[in-house]
C-alpha cells in the first residue's frame, strides 16, 4: 500500500495568497482562533487532493468570501507518494488538476470526473491515477441496477476528520448532499470500508475485471452471432435452400451444372450442332418441370399440414383461454364452492341427502363429484399452469405461422420457376419449326445467369455459415472462460473475507484499547464491536462529548493498523484532522486526547492537526507548522510589491 505525505501547501490568486512548506512526516499541527482561517486550511488541502468543497462556490449558501471574491486563484499541493514526487495545481472553480512529475519533468492534466474530453484524453480521472500510484485498485459497486466506482475521494472520508460532520457517525460526509443516494447509502459507507481494511488483493481484483471484461466481450458475441444468423435466415429465406442442406456438396453440384451449361451454348453456337444441344435442354427442362411438379406437391402437403395444425392450435389456444377465464369467475365469486363445502346443492341451495353409492343426480353410477371443487390456492396453481400452457401455445401458433410463411413463399417460387420452364419448352419448340436456335441460347444463358446467382447466394451462406460456427466456437470458449474465472473468484472472495474478518478483529481490539486507555481514570469503557455498517456498537449510553474519542480513536485505528507490516491494509497512511473541540468535550480531556498523537510522531505516515488555543499545550511546540491569529490569519492580502515576489517565486 502507497503512502501519502503533503510537502508543502501554496495558494495564489490576485489578492489573496498563503504558502506553507514546513510540513514533515509525523505529527503537523497548525494553532488558531476561531476564524483566523485554520478549516479554510484543511479545506485547501483537500480541494488540491481533489475532494469539492462548497464553500469555495459562489452559489453556496455559506461562501468563503476570500476565496470567492479573489480571483485567478488556485491551490497547489507538493506531495510525495512512496518515492515519487508530484505536484498538484487545482484552479478554484475548476474540475480539473494538473500533474507535475518532478523527477519525470512532465505535466499532465487529468478530469475529476469520467467525462468530457480531458477524461477521453488521458484515459482516466484524476482518482484513477492516485489510487493507481497508491496501489489501490479501482473497484465498482452496484446498487440496484447501477453501478458506481469507488475514487479516492470516497476513500477520504476515513482520511479527513472533519468539523461538519456529526461526530456520532464518524464516517465524513463532507460535501456530501443529502440527495445524494449513492454516497449516503449504507452499501457505499460499507465498500469504502472494506476496500480500505481489506488489502489489496490484487489477485482477486484482477480475477473480477477479468471476468467483468470476459462477460463484456461474451455479449458482444453472442450480439454478432444473434445479427449471422438473422442474414443467414433471412438468405435462406429468399433462396429455396434448406436449412440442413450441405452447401458444400450443393456449390460443387452447382459449378458442375454450370460447366455443362456453358458447353452446350458454345455447342449450339457451332453450326450443325443445333438438334443435339436443342435435345439435350428440351429433356433438361422437362426434367425440371418433372422435378418442380413435384416438389409443389410435396410443399402443397406440408403446407395444407401446418396450415391445419396452425388452426388446430389456435382452437387449442382459444380453450386454455376460455379456461383461464371460466377459473378468474370462480376465483372471483367462489360461490359455488362454498354451497358445496356446505353440502348444499348448487342449484336449489337445499341440503344435500345422497343415497350411498349413488350420483348426485341420483343415477346409481356413482360419481364422487366433490374431487371436481378445489380450494381457492389448488385453482391458482391450475391456472398458473393454464397461462403457461397458453404462452407455450402462443409459441406453437408463431412457429406455425413462420412455416407457413416460409412455404407459400417457396410455393411461389417454384411455381414461377415452373411456368418458366414451361414457357421455355414453348419457344424450343416454335425454334425448331423454323431451324433456330436463338431461344435454345437465351434459354442456354438464362439458366447460367440463375445458376451463378444462386452460386453467389451459396458463397455468401458458406461464409455466413462459418462466421456462425467461428462465433458459436468463441461463446463457447468465453463461457468456459467465464466458468473457470468465476470458480477462481469465489476462492479468492473466500480467501478475501477471511482476510478482512481477521483486520476487522484486530480493529476492535486496537480500537477497545483506545477507549479503554482514554477512559480509565474516569469511566470504564466495555469492548467495542462493528455491526453490519461496521460502525461502533458501545453497549450502552454514553454522553454527547464521548463522541469526539469515539470518533477520532476510530480514525487512529486505520492509522495505526496500516504502520503494522503484518497487517495490509489500503489505508494511504494519513490523517487531516480539523479542529476536535465540539459538543462540551472537557478542555482537559481535549487536550489528553492529543497524548495519543504521541505515538505517531516518528512514525512512517504523516498527521495533520488544526486546533486552538484552549487545547494547545507547550509540549506540542515541535510540531507546529504554523500559528495564526486576527492579525495573521491564513489568507493574507496580495500588496504591489508582494505580487513581484510571489510571481518570482513561481
């Protein structure tokens, strides 16, 4: 996992300016009163880290005016991730962020969002790239049918301890709008969650966008192989081929007849040839009206059998219908099953005295009619099965029609083809009263011309029929494919969960620690567990101020697990915390809250504190960075001759 450290902190417009680069690795705290500017501090640092902040909008109901009314402005972070060095240029309004490698000496602009036409450009968002540099893979969440990327603004709202946000649910909604489904939701809270205290596991991540790109690219084909048979159909629908026909053994069949054609019209061009090749396509042609005679009797049969069973399962059709409707009227009185559960007749409504061994009509053929009546849920799942029937029927009744279809359009076909032959025979004939040949050789020709057409419709079919095969051999591969990685994942999400159960444990106990620590020359505080939002279950009551403890130790953990090599975790190994007083905490209590940022002061990650003066205390001098006041408050005017110095500087 990366770590983060901010260098130093530059904010330049044309009135307004601040520049901090006396940031380090361990603790860093900045000290002032209320509205000398230490939020606007915090605020800074996370716009450069790409988090919005609607207080630096002008339609905001709660602007801050010296970042508002300034103008040209923009706030530039230099920071370190792992080795590398960056900095982060971010203009005030804008969406966008600059990124200079410092080493590389390269500048790249990236969109904080997944549109428009910096994102096009480079491929990714501003979050893709850090989380790419902190080894953070990038994951997606669904709820309901859509799906969200999780950036690395979600991830800091374990990493900015903010002033806004009610300290009872400690995970930072700041920003955040109400109506905002996504990052209010539960799923969200809990995904960022586990994402961070999970690891990175880059084997199941790769195994999930592998599957996720498999499952892609399976839909796609099946589309492809859905349009190859919607032309194979339809070629099939114009030409008189089968579909289970060898178009192979028919395209060799074909250039043999088409071969011989084109030898007999050079024979009948040849004079003394004529009766010959005259004879030869006359007993062809009547072959051929032999044949077609035939065949339009054969599709006249098949036809006239659909037609009759396209009639049949309509009247089938009509039945289950009738059926479903006469079971709605009996589920919608249930009259007449009540008057027989009564033992009453259903038409006279008197009581009914059977003579044992006799029908209710009286006939001695005994019937018992009672097997006929069923309860109210029996005649649900009867009809339940009669509307089944009737979609199945429905389908029959389409398939029926198809063929139907697809045979009056082959009758007319080889009727036409019929008649032409028999036209053609007609002109042979008159040709040979005058010794000519010429509709012999129109004929000739004719034949040529329908046999390379539908030689050409064969090639296309053969392609088609490839194509189809190529396709269905890539689904099939795919679905394996798809198999194979969704068996690995499943192993890996085991693997996963037991992993994050385990961090989730050695959560708990570090956090109980805290509470423990904090609380025992006061109250004691009982083991802490995570519910299902992972979020603080106490036991039992606490007052108001225990919630900044319970809040910040919950920030500490994070921290404190990611320093522990034994332990992965996705945490970036930073803390920005705004000022901690709130809700009547004790001043003494606030101040022995900052004893437990002791431990992180040689400490591979970097803290970043505002508070003020009430809680400062002479033992945290090493770790100012800054010291504000009314006269010295963080944004300071842009004079003439301050201007030169600054535009140097840059």
């Amino acid at each position: 996992m990366g770590k983060l450290v901010i260098n130093s902190i530059y904010y330049k417009g044309e009135k307004y300016y601040y520049k901090n680069n006396k940031f380090h690795e361990g603790i860093n705290l900045l000290v002032g009163d209320n509205e000398n500017g230490k939020s606007t501090f915090t605020y800074l640092i996370v716009y450069g880290l790409g988090v919005n902040v609607d207080y630096f909008q002008a339609e905001s109901n709660e602007p801050i005016s010296v970042i508002v009314e300034d103008s040209n402005n923009y706030v530039e972070l230099d920071i370190t991730i792992e080795e590398e060095q960056f900095i982060l240029k971010r203009n005030i309004g804008q969406n966008l962020i600059s990124v200079l490698d410092k080493k590389e000496n390269t500048y790249v602009t990236y969109s904080l969002g997944r549109k428009g036409y910096m994102y096009i450009k480079e491929e990714k968002s501003f979050s893709d790239w850090m989380m790419g540099k902190l080894g953070i893979d990038v994951i997606e969440i669904t709820q309901n049918s859509s799906t969200h990327k999780i950036n690395f603004e979600d991830l800091t709202r374990f990493v900015y301890y903010d002033q806004i946000t009610d300290n009872r649910k400690i995970i930072n909604e700041f920003g955040i709008k109400s109506s905002d489904f996504y990052k209010n939701s539960n799923i969200m809270k809990r995904s960022i969650f586990e994402l961070l205290m999970s690891g990175y596991f880059e084997e199941y991540y790769m195994t999930y966008y592998e599957m996720k790109n498999l499952n892609t690219k399976l839909q796609k084909e099946k589309e492809i192989n859905k349009s190859l048979e919607i032309v194979k159909h339809n070629i099939l629908k114009q030409t008189a081929f089968a579909g289970n026909t060898n178009f192979e053994i028919e395209l060799a069949e074909l250039k043999r007849e088409k071969k011989r054609f084109e030898e007999g019209r050079k024979g009948l061009q040849e004079e003394g040839r004529f009766g010959i090749e005259a004879g030869e396509i006359l007993a062809e042609l009547q072959k051929n009206i032999v044949a077609l005679t035939h065949k339009i009797k054969n599709i006249e049969f098949n036809l006239d059998r659909a037609e009759e069973n396209l009639i049949k399962s309509k009247r089938v059709g009509e039945d289950i219908k009738n059926d479903i409707e006469h079971i709605d009227k009996i589920l919608f009185t249930s009259q007449y099953i009540d008057v027989v559960n009564e033992d009453k007749c259903p038409f006279c409504l008197e009581s009914i005295n059977l003579e044992e061994g006799h029908c209710i009509c009286g006939s001695n053929k005994f019937l018992d009619f009672s097997r006929f009546i069923y309860s109210d849920k029996e005649y649900i799942e009867i009809m339940k099965s009669k509307i089944k029937s009737l979609e199945t029927i429905k389908e029959t009744i389409n398939d029926y029609i198809e063929e139907c279809n697809m045979l009056e359009n082959k009758l007319s076909t080889a009727k036409s083809e019929l008649e032409n032959d028999i036209e053609s025979v007609k002109k042979i004939t008159n040709d040979l009263q005058y010794n000519s040949n010429a509709s012999t050789i129109d004929e000739v020709t004719k034949k040529i011309i329908e046999i390379t057409e539908r030689e050409s419709q064969l090639r296309l079919l053969i392609e088609k029929n490839k194509e189809v095969s190529i396709s269905e051999k890539k689904i099939n591969k795919l679905e394996k494919d798809i198999n194979n990685s969704k068996e690995r994942l499943n192993r890996l999400q085991e693997q996963k969960d037991n992993d994050l159960q385990k961090n989730i444990e050695t959560f708990e106990e570090i956090y109980s620690g805290y509470l423990h620590s904090f609380y025992k020359n006061d109250e004691k505080s009982g083991e802490v567990r995570l519910d299902r939002n992972y979020m603080p279950v106490l036991g039992e009551y606490r007052h108001q101020s225990f919630n900044v403890p319970k809040r910040l130790f919950y920030y500490l953990t994070m921290l404190k697990m990611s320093l522990d090599e034994k332990i992965k975790i996705n945490f970036p190994r930073i803390l920005i915390i705004d000022t901690m007083k709130d809700e009547g905490i004790e001043i003494n209590k606030l101040k022995n809250l900052f004893n437990y940022f002791e431990e992180f002061k040689e400490k591979d990650c970097q803290i970043i504190i505002t508070c003020g003066y009430d809680e400062y205390v002479d033992s945290l001098e090493p770790y100012l960075i800054g010291w504000l006041s009314d006269e010295e408050k963080l944004l300071q005017n842009v004079t003439t001759s301050e201007k030169k110095i600054i535009n140097q500087d840059d």
